[in-house]
C-alpha cells in the first residue's frame, strides 16, 4: 500500500499479504466514508492501520501494550514520513479513560479475548461518534457488539478470509451513534 513497515520479531503483524491489503484499504474507505478527523487506533501494533489512514485525517493515536512494537510504529512513522501520529507504550484498558470524545472515530483491533470490560465503559460512557471494530474472534466480537449496540447502531460488517481453509475469519464492523 505503498506504505515500508519495520516489524521485530516481538511483534504483531498480519500473515496474509493479500488479503491483508484488502482489509487496510477497506478500513481506509470507511475512515474516508465517516469524515473522521480525530482517530484512536488502539490495539495497534507497529502502527499500520494508524499510518495507512493518517493522510486522511488530522491527528492519530495509537496504543499499543508491546514496548518492541511501539518502537517498530515510532520507526515507521519516521520511515514513511508521518507527522500527525502519536503512539502510546500502554495497555488500552489503563488509559483509555483519558481520551474523551474529542475523537470522532476510534479503531480497535484487538486480540482474540475482545474487548475487556473497563475499555467498553469507556465506549459506552463517551459515545464516540463512531467505532470501527475489527476482529479475529466472532464469538468475543458478538459478545462486546451485544453490549456496545445498546448505545451505538450496528451499521455493517465485511468479512475478510485472512486464514483459508480454516474456520478463522477477520471482521471489519462499523458502529456510530
Ligand atoms: C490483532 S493485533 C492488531 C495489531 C494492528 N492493529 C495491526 O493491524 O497490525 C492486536 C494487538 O494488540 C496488542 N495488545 C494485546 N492486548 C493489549 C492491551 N491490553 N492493550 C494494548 N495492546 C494490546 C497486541 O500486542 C497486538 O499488537
């Protein structure tokens, strides 16, 4: 995508090139297609979905629990020539609750286990203007949707076939208020 990523061994990165391509330039419509400004890309490991939408909005922040991938992101920041992003070496959970809704669109990415229970307060609490949730997990994904659509609206899902031949599928869901 036109994009150069440095990746340590510490760290996440999707396996799938191909289809991988697909889901980043997906998540760039969306950003494109909900006017967002102000964008939290948590869960970010060393910054792609971050970077990759960084020239449509104003100002990112990433939050990432790995200090080796947070120093990859720092480095692919620089690699690419990104001024408006900024990453924080933090579990989302211990500082979520300092971003309020002056973000209009926050991504999250996380691992298998969802969402836990202090970062959906904070959603549920500032009501974001808008979510992009994606997913490995269906069955963690369908319990936070549960309980996030009781104050956003659940708009679409794409699916992704990341892992062929095998059950594991990646979900892009869009929810806004
Ligand atoms: C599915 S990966 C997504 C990474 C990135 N968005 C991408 O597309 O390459 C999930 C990421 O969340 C990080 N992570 C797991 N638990 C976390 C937590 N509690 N707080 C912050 N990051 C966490 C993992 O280290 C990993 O980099």
């Amino acid at each position: 995508m036109d994009k150069k990523f440095n990746i340590r061994k510490e760290s996440f990165f999707q396996v799938n090139d191909e289809i991988v391509e697909k889901l980043y330039s997906y998540v760039r419509d969306i950003t494109l297609l909900l006017s967002s400004k102000i964008v939290l890309d948590l869960y970010c490991g060393v910054g792609t979905i971050g970077i990759i939408v960084s020239d449509l909005v104003e100002k990112v922040v990433g939050v990432e629990v790995v200090e080796e991938a947070v120093v990859d992101a720092n480095q692919n920041k620089r690699l690419n020539n990104i001024k408006n992003i900024e990453f924080i070496n933090s579990k989302v959970e211990d500082v979520i609750s300092n971003f309020n809704n002056e973000f209009d669109t926050v991504i999250v990415d996380p691992p298998r286990s969802g969402l836990d229970r202090k970062t959906k307060d904070v959603l549920l609490k500032e009501k974001f203007k808008n979510i992009i949730y994606i997913s490995c997990d269906a069955v963690t994904l369908a319990r936070d949707l549960f309980e996030l659509s009781t104050v956003y609206n659940f708009k679409s899902i794409e699916l992704f076939n990341m892992f062929p031949r095998t059950y594991h599928v990646e979900c892009v869901c869009v929810l806004n208020r």
